[in-house]
C-alpha cells in the first residue's frame, strides 16, 4: 500500500489549505490524547465501520484502523443498508480509555471502548434503545465527577427534528439515570432548522454545545452556553457560509493543542465526493464566545497550527493486495461471509465470484469492496484477471451511488470473455449496456477511471491493444447520506457450485 498526498497543505510551509480530508469522511469528531490527534467519522452501513484517522498536526492525517469490525444485529446487516448504521459519531478520551458513541436512527444509542486507539474494542453496548436517536455526545465533568449525554432527532424515523435532548449518565458509560430532557428547542429560534449534530463541552464556566443546523448544503455552524447542563441555553451562529464558496459549513469537533490553541473541524457537503473535512481556527471573543474561521467565515488557506511538523500525509489510497490482504482503507457495503477474499502467497485481491440473483444491481449485493471517491480529478486503475469458467461470471471495476457504472470482464456461454460496460440510474432496477462488448482474449484487463471535475467519469480498458475509451461520460452521484464509492467486485449468476474467482492487482489512484 502507499499514500496518496491530498491538498491539506504545502508539505514544509506554514500554510494549510482547505479541505484537509478531501473525500468523504463525513460527520468528523475529534480529540486529543496527549501530542496526538484522533478523529473518527460516519461509516453508515460499511464495515469495518468507525474509522480512526491519526494526525500530529491537525492537517496531515492516516487512517490506522476502524473500532467496529461488524455491524450488529448481524443479519440486519447481511445484505447493503447504505444510508443506515452508523450515523454521526463522537470520540472521547476518559479513564484512560476512547470512548465512541453513535446513533443507529433504527436502533439507538451505541457505545464502544478501548484502552488504545488500536483496540482491543469491546463489542457495540446499546445505551439507549429508541427510534430516531442520533448523534450522542459523552461528556464527564471532571469538576463534579458528573456525567452527561446529549443527542439529536431524526424526523424520519421519531417524527421529531430540530431539538436536543439532554440526560445523566452512569460515569461508566453503560447507562442513562433519567428519562431525559429537552434542552434546546430550535423550533423556539427564529430562522433556526434542523438542529443536529450536537457536541458538548465544558469550558470556562459553562456548558457548551456546538451544533450545525439549516441543513447540510446551505446551513450553519451554532454553539450554545448554559451554567447549567438541562439549561437554559443562549445561541449564536459562529460559522457560516458568507461570500465564500464552503457551503453549509456544518457539523464537527473542536480541539484544543498542547500549547492552547483551539481548532474546529467540520464538513461541507460536495455532492458525488460527500463530505470533505476543513479545519478552521479559533478564537474565543470579549464575551467568551467562540469565532471560528475569519470572524465566522470558513478559511481556504491558514497559517498552520503551532504543532510540530510532520511528513505529508493522507489516508492510503493505492493497494497491491499482498498476500491477497486488503488495506485499511476498503470497506465491505454489509457485514462480510466467509470466503469472500482468499489470501494467498501472491500479491493480488483475489475474489470469490459470490452467487447471487442480484447479479444486474451493484447496490444490492453486500460482496463489493469500497473506498471513497477522492475530492479532486483523479486516474483509478486496476489490473484485472477473470479466472472462473462459469457463464456468466464477471468482475470489475465500478462507481457506486444511487446510480451505477462499471467496466470489466464477464464470461460468455461460449466460453469467451467479453470487456463489458454497464450502468443503471438511479430510478433503474437494473443495469444495462454503456457499450459495445468487445473480445478480451487473454481474459484481462487494465481497466481505468477518469474521475474529471464534478465527478464525471470516463472509462477506460486495455485488453491488449492499449487503453481505448468505453460509452460515455458517467457523472457520479451520492447516495443520500454517503458519497459515491469506487468498488471492485466479482459475482456470478445464481446456483449451487461454486464458480471461480477473479484477481485484482496493482490498485492506483493518481491525480489529474
């Protein structure tokens, strides 16, 4: 595996630019263990889910793992649920454990912890079970040893929006002591909509919630203060759009570094690309408030935090699958079965051709292994070799969202391999042909992904007579909470026996 560099800064400079996480980590929380950052972020219905980036600097950051290695209940989870599972997450260090809280909005509040960033984590305890409860925040006061929880409502699921709750918490985390309370009531704000995604903070005296509303593409950042946690709460929006091209910038965590200075990370949704993460600074004025970014303003370009430097870093793109082990930065679209990826003593992503009679819809099948569409122009290629006789098996490569395509290589009853191109929109309940099949002899192929501005997509293969363009351009789309993924997947059309595999090697992603 090696790293792709993303545009978080000038490598050696004393600037940053925003965004500094450009795909889709979206809904991010933060926090400091010591000189270390970490931060984690909405994984929805992927697993492993829960990621965890790692950073010294606040700009430069690596994904060294994930908390969650399955989704529960398991079966709930055994076929795709794009939109669900892990909903906008919170991170905490307390007691000499990180702590993560998530709400599933089918489900409840969910807890995991760990001694290390890198686990052992304990399995997902549900804290408070319910309909429509999403993003919980911990926080355990260190000046009474009291401690409380905060979280949000999705109408969609409770009939209820734009409000937070407030409860006590047992200190171990396990447990609420009330039945809860509202404590902010935003239909009670004029202008205010969609309160969500709340954090909660001691400082100075207070109680601070800093939470978006307004909704995703057009809203804004708020903060809130009350002496008492169940309120009352006075608010002021701190973070807005202005005459700046970051729209609705929304939702995220504030951190402070070694030497006092405060930073917040938050997203902006980009449509395709999802929700990229800009890091803000901050500043708390005469009246104790917080301003973020240029007197509430998102910066593009910012003097670096005052943090020691660190090599450039991004989270890893590229894979040479050794040993037929995947990196860190793929995901499953459902809780994976057995079987699915075989190692091996090569280098190469070997794939099952999983049986399914779901084989004319990407979205459907929980067999295709994913990472994020990055936020800039880039080159996706891979080498592909079908190796399963079966008729009708196929592999390849595919942007995934609410519509599809992909390119790569499918077994005819003849016994002949065929390059193939295929897409469905969104309203479509199956695929069809973007192009033409064409003969691919040897049963390979380079297939490539020009992925321009606006996440418009050229697909391209080599099947021996160099890299020739397939059907039109593709423009990428997002599900509704989830940027497109890139996916490599291999299947075959229902039955008993098993049906061979397909090998993947040398994945690349380079910029444009």
């Amino acid at each position: 595996m090696t790293t792709s560099r993303e545009p978080g800064g000038q490598p050696g400079g004393a600037t940053y630019r925003n965004p500094v996480l450009n795909a889709d980590w979206s809904d991010p929380d933060v926090v400091r263990v010591g000189d270390d950052f970490y931060l984690t972020a909405s994984s929805f219905g992927r697993v492993p889910g829960l990621p965890l980036l790692h950073s010294r600097n606040l700009v430069d950051w690596t994904l060294v793992g994930h908390a969650l290695d399955r989704l529960e209940p398991e079966e709930r989870f055994a076929a795709p649920r794009h939109d669900c599972g892990v909903w906008a997450p919170s991170i905490r260090h307390h007691d000499d454990r990180f702590w993560i809280f998530w709400g599933d909005p089918d489900q409840g509040i969910f807890q995991v912890n760990a001694p290390g960033i890198r686990g052992p984590w304990t399995r997902p305890h549900l804290v408070k079970e319910g309909r429509g409860l999403i993003d919980p925040c911990p926080l355990w006061d260190d000046e009474t040893g009291e401690a409380y929880l905060v979280h949000a409502w999705a109408r969609s699921r409770s009939g209820v929006k734009n409000r937070l709750t407030g409860h006590r918490m047992h200190p171990d985390g396990t447990s609420l002591l009330d039945e809860g309370k509202l404590i902010v009531d935003a239909d009670r704000i004029p202008g205010w909509f969609t309160l969500e995604g709340p954090k909660l903070y001691r400082h100075d005296g207070w109680f601070w919630i800093l939470a978006p509303a307004g909704g995703v593409e057009t809203g804004w950042q708020g903060a809130f203060r009350s002496r008492d946690f169940f309120g009352p709460y006075e608010e002021r929006i701190v973070l807005e759009q202005k005459d700046t091209d970051v729209n609705g910038p929304h939702q995220g965590g504030w951190v402070r570094t070694p030497s006092g200075e405060d930073w917040f990370l938050h997203f902006q949704q980009r449509g395709a690309y999802g929700r990229v993460v800009h890091l803000q600074p901050m500043r708390w004025d005469q009246d104790g408030w917080p301003v973020l970014g240029d007197e509430g303003a998102p910066v593009t370009e910012h003097r670096r935090p005052g943090l020691p430097a660190q090599p450039p870093a991004a989270p890893a793109t590229d894979d040479d699958f050794p040993g037929g082990r995947f990196g860190r930065q793929w995901q499953w679209t459902a809780n994976p079965r057995d079987g699915w990826a075989t190692q091996h003593s090569a280098d190469g992503l070997r794939l099952t051709c999983v049986r399914t009679a779901d084989a004319h819809d990407l979205r459907k099948l929980p067999n295709v292994l994913t990472q994020r569409l990055p936020g800039l122009p880039s080159a996706v290629e891979v080498d592909l070799r079908l190796d399963s006789e079966e008729p009708g098996a196929r592999a390849g490569l595919a942007v995934l969202g609410d519509a599809f395509s992909w390119i790569g290589l499918q077994r005819g009853a003849d016994g002949t391999v065929h390059l193939v191109h295929r897409f469905a929109q969104g309203v479509a309940e199956r695929e069809r042909d973007a192009a033409h099949p064409r003969l691919a002899p040897h049963g390979r192929a380079r297939l490539r992904i020009e992925a321009g501005a606006g996440a418009r997509c050229r697909f391209l293969a080599d099947t021996g007579d160099g890299l020739r363009p397939s059907g039109p351009v593709f423009a990428a789309t997002p599900w509704r909470w989830v940027g497109a993924l890139l996916g490599l997947f291999a299947l075959a059309p229902d039955g008993q026996s098993p049906a061979g595999a397909a090998t993947f090697t040398r994945f690349r992603i380079t910029a444009l």
